[in-house]
C-alpha cells in the first residue's frame, strides 16, 4: 500500500484529500503547514507527497525544496493558483507535476500511479546486467546503470530528469514533440506541455556548460526537443 502525505492548511480540503485516497487504497495522513508536513516525511517517510503552495509559515515553494533536498520522491502541488508563474516555479522549485484546484480524485491517482511507476522503473534500471554508454560528446549516459557522467563527473538527476534524458538519448538527432515526451516519460495522455518544457530546462542547467546556448539538448523551433552529438 502506497502511502501519501497530503500537507494543506485546509482542513476540509486537506480532510476530503486524505478520504478519498484511503478509498483508492493509499495509505493517506495529512499535516497542516510545511514544518509539520517535513517533521512527519523525515520520521515516517510517504512514498508521494502532494503539496499545496500557500500555506501558513514556510511556503509550498520552499517546502517544495526542502523535500527535494531529503529524497528524490515524487511531489505533486495541489493548489488553486493557476498563474503560470507560479506553475512553472514549482516545478522549478522540484515539483513533478502540478494540478490545480479542485481535483478530480481519479485524475489525481492515474498521475499517482504513472509517477511511481516511473519511481519504480528508474529504480530498477540499476540492476540490468551489461550496461552500456551512450555518448554525446563530454556527456555520458548509462541507462541500464542510472548513471549520467559530465566530463567523467556523476550528474545527480532526479528519477524524471533521468528518463527525459534516457528517452532523448534513445532517439539521437531526432525531434521529439512535448506531447511524445508527454506520453513516454510522464505517461500521461494529455497533460501540460510546460511540464517538459521546464524538466528540459533543469536539466540543461545539470548537463550543459551555458543552459542559455546548450550544446546538447537543444529547441528546435515550433516541434519540439532534440539530443545531439
């Protein structure tokens, strides 16, 4: 049983979030601040945690970073604020998806179960036998071993940002549309195309000397992202 920690000020909302997980069989507890919220993760850890942004003391975004810096976990904001400002700086900020209010509670569990799925495939990748390197020039990926190296340097990647890079990399030179990235990275269906757009832009921060004029994962104009030798 997958457990979820909820952290909302809300008690309703916080209430009905936590409910209607137990009713898909997650093992939900909420927590009504950050502070508490991060208390009860390094004590008792959930395997996903969803997060509202305005929340009383420490806000969403910081609390964002700071369960980034623990573990790499999947982390969901649930927030009414739909700016896309604010979107994309929680995201930004460590996020992997982001939902606004009010959620479908079926929506919620089919993201739920594609980020641990994912968790899950990422984890696994370090026991396949044989791995092999892909090269594109000072950047080596290791996908059967979880390894991304820069310059003979380990790259830390979160378990989204190394099947981003995997799924690019399994196609070189060729253009892969948001929405192609959509469905075999994120598994979703449909889904905000700013998700790759900002995961592609961390990970340019990680792998390439000046994110602005990337050498390797580059835009090309009006279809999509590409890696290059």
């Amino acid at each position: 049983m997958a457990g979820v920690l909820v952290i909302e000020d809300d008690d309703r909302i916080r209430l009905s979030l936590v409910l209607a997980l137990e009713d898909e069989g997650y093992a939900a507890r909420g927590a009504e601040s950050a502070e508490e919220g991060l208390t009860a993760q390094r004590s008792e850890p959930a395997d996903v945690v969803l997060v509202d942004l305005m929340l009383p003391g420490m806000d969403g975004f910081e609390c964002i970073r700071e369960l980034r810096r623990d573990a790499d976990l999947p982390i969901v904001v649930v927030s009414a604020r739909d700016d896309t400002h604010d979107i994309v700086a929680a995201l930004e900020a460590g996020a992997d998806d982001y939902l606004v209010k009010p959620v479908a509670v079926k929506e919620l569990t089919a993201r739920l179960r594609a980020l641990r799925r994912r968790a899950r495939t990422s984890a696994r990748s370090g026991t396949a036998s044989g791995p092999t390197s892909v090269v594109f020039g000072d950047l080596e990926i290791v996908p059967a071993g979880g390894e991304v190296r820069l310059r003979g340097e380990p790259v830390a990647l979160t378990h989204t940002e190394f099947r981003l890079l995997c799924e690019l990399a399994n196609h070189p030179g060729q253009v892969m549309s948001r929405q192609q990235l959509l469905q075999r990275v994120w598994e979703y269906d449909f889904g905000d195309e700013r998700l790759v757009d900002v995961h592609v832009g961390r990970l340019r921060q990680k792998i390439e000397d000046d994110s602005r004029a990337p050498r390797h994962l580059v835009t090309v104009r009006g279809m999509g992202y590409k890696l290059q030798r």
